[in-house]
C-alpha cells in the first residue's frame, strides 16, 4: 500500500512502431500528458523505450499502452520481472463492431495455439493485468462484455486538456481572410475512419469556410479531398503543423467538427474547446462522457446530420459552458489524478 506522501515508481511503455508513424499519434499524446501531470504531482515516470534496458522489479507500476499485436508478448515479459509493482493496460478499441462479434473473435483467438486475432490478443492481455484503464464507458462496456474480463478489474479514466489562453481570433481569422470564422478540423485525415470526405461535402453546401490540418498520405481519400478544395472555394488544407500555429488554428475557429466513424475521446476537439471552439463530433463512441450536453452529436454516415449540427452550432451564441466544463473535471492533472487513484486501488489490493 502506498502511502499518498510517498513517490509512485511508474513506467509507460508506447508500441516502438510510433516512432516512425503520425506525429500527432493521439495514444502518444495521452501518455505523454498523464506522464507530465504525474510528474507535476510529485511522481517519478520513466518512458521505457527499446534501446534502455531497465530494471523492472523497482517500479510500482507498468502501464503499457494500446495492445493487441504491437504488444504481443508484453504480458509474459514484464510479469516475470515485477517484484511489488502491478501491470496496468491502457486498451484503445475503436470500433463500432457489436460486443457480441468481439466476443465471438476474442473466442475464435482460442480455438489453437498458432490462431491469433487482435481481440483474442487483447483479452489475454486483459487477464494477464492487474489493472484495465478505460478513456470511457463504452471502452469499459467494450472490456467487460466484448471481451468477458470483471468489471472489477477496469477503471474509467477519462483524458484531458491543457487550459489555454485566449488568443486574438481577430488576429487569426484575418491572416486567414475568414473574419466571420471558419469550421475546423484535426486529425489524420487521410484515414477513412476520421470521414473527412463527408465533412467537406457537409460543409460545402452551407458555403462556411473550413480548414483542415493534421497527418495525411498520398491515396483515393487525399486525392478526392483536393478535388473537393478545387470544388469548393472556401476548404483550405494542410499537412502536419507545429504546435504553434495548430493551437492558433484552434484559438481562431469558430466551430470544431469531428464527425469520424468512430472516437475513443477527440483529443483535438478537446484541445479546440478549451479556446472557447464550439463542438460537433461523433455520435460513435466515448465523445459523450468528454463533451456531455456541450456538444452537437451526429450519426457520421448520415451527412444531412452532420450539415444540420454545424448549422446549429454556427449560428448558436457563443458560451463559455464547456470551457467551464473542462476546466473544472477535464484538464490532464484531473486525469492524472484519477489515473493515480486507479493505481493505488490496485497496489492496496495487491
């Protein structure tokens, strides 16, 4: 049992493969937050990594993030090396699969030892762990009735945002040439799962200006995209930016759409909000426990949907209700604390 004076010893541990992939990775950046808060709260976080050997019988806690194939064996690797400490698993399902269909692939995993599928691999990580850390309740309902693990052993976690200051919009959207403000977006665009396509032909009937930024590759979705900014006057599109001038992108729209297939939280949405950005995001998924009744939620396979919730939220009064919000149950050191909390259940029940 730990007491609350005492330092916690804690290692998160990232797949090695996002060294080379997306830069603005949103797992990588959850990890990143909590490491830092919980740092700020007085507690000592290693970001293991592949070229460091350590020592793992002197941390209190492993957290491993993401699971399935990028962690293959992490289980049976890190149980035999903790002494005191707990392994903690931070699963990141997005789906929309039905919790049957998890059950039923989490089953066939089973059938033979060389027979592998992705839910199969997570339940038995699931099992192996002390501790299951969900960013929502329906990731939690996705552990327990997806996957068949106790209830008992999931947290609910929820992730954060930094609280930003207020910028000159005026500033922003001039240098745009958007004075009245514009729809954004930020993601890895070029994903099918973020639905992008269907956002622009959304907002293109309504004439608003629209800006997207983030991680894009070369293919159909990017290809059709630039059709679609030939089409339509008013989309401006970018590849991956700086911090700097992302979170002036964020401090200058006017409405933050995300309308993906599926979200775990919508750390960007998260991160537009806290500039005071009005929010349309998904129906699918853990939006609801992040956004409540501050946002406009949309069936993503319906673009009639999405056109009608950004004509809402455009013409609705500005507020300050989910800046509120956050502020007062969504920053990271919120997350951070809860995250420490989860943890020291688990190492007094050890």
């Amino acid at each position: 049992m730990k007491d609350k004076s005492v330092t916690v010893k804690i290692g998160f541990l990232l797949p090695a493969n996002f060294a080379i992939g997306n830069p603005g990775n949103g797992i990588r950046a959850q990890a990143r937050h909590q490491a830092q808060a919980l740092e700020r709260l007085g507690h000592e976080v290693t970001r293991l990594n592949p070229w460091d050997t350590h020592e793992l019988s002197t941390f209190d806690v492993v957290h491993f993030f993401l699971g399935g194939f990028e962690n293959l064996w992490v289980v049976e690797q890190v149980k035999g090396q903790l002494s005191k400490g707990i392994l903690v698993f931070g699963p990141i399902i997005d789906t929309n699969a039905p919790n049957w269909c998890y059950r039923l692939a989490a089953y066939a995993g089973h059938l033979h030892e060389k027979l592998y599928t992705i839910p199969g691999v997570l339940r038995d990580q699931a099992i192996g762990s002390d501790l299951i850390v969900c960013r929502s309740k329906h990731e939690q309902d996705r552990v327990v009735k997806g996957l068949g693990i106790e209830a008992r052993k999931t947290a609910i976690v929820l992730n954060g945002t930094d609280m930003a200051e207020l910028v000159d919009t005026n500033a922003v959207r001039g240098e745009l040439g958007f004075l009245e403000g514009y729809v954004l977006h930020v993601s890895a665009y070029t994903q099918s799962r973020k639905n992008v396509v269907r956002l622009v032909e959304a907002v293109g009937a309504l004439g608003y200006p629209l800006v997207i930024a983030g991680y894009a590759e070369p293919g159909p979705i990017y290809d059709r995209l630039q059709q679609l900014v030939r089409t339509f006057g008013n989309v401006r599109l970018y590849n991956f930016l700086d911090n700097v001038a992302l979170h002036r992108l964020y401090g200058g729209c006017r409405v933050f759409c995300m309308p993906s297939v599926f979200e775990g939280t919508g750390l960007a949405a998260l991160e537009a909000a806290s500039y005071g950005a009005k929010v349309v995001i998904t129906q699918n998924g853990g939006a609801r426990d992040y956004f409540a009744e501050h946002a406009q939620y949309v069936d993503p396979n319906n673009t009639s949907t999405i056109r009608e919730a950004l004509k809402r939220a455009w013409d609705e009064p500005e507020s300050v209700l989910l800046r509120d919000h956050l502020r007062r149950n969504l920053t990271w050191e919120h997350s951070a604390q809860q995250l420490l909390a989860a943890y020291e259940r688990c190492l007094r029940s050890t």
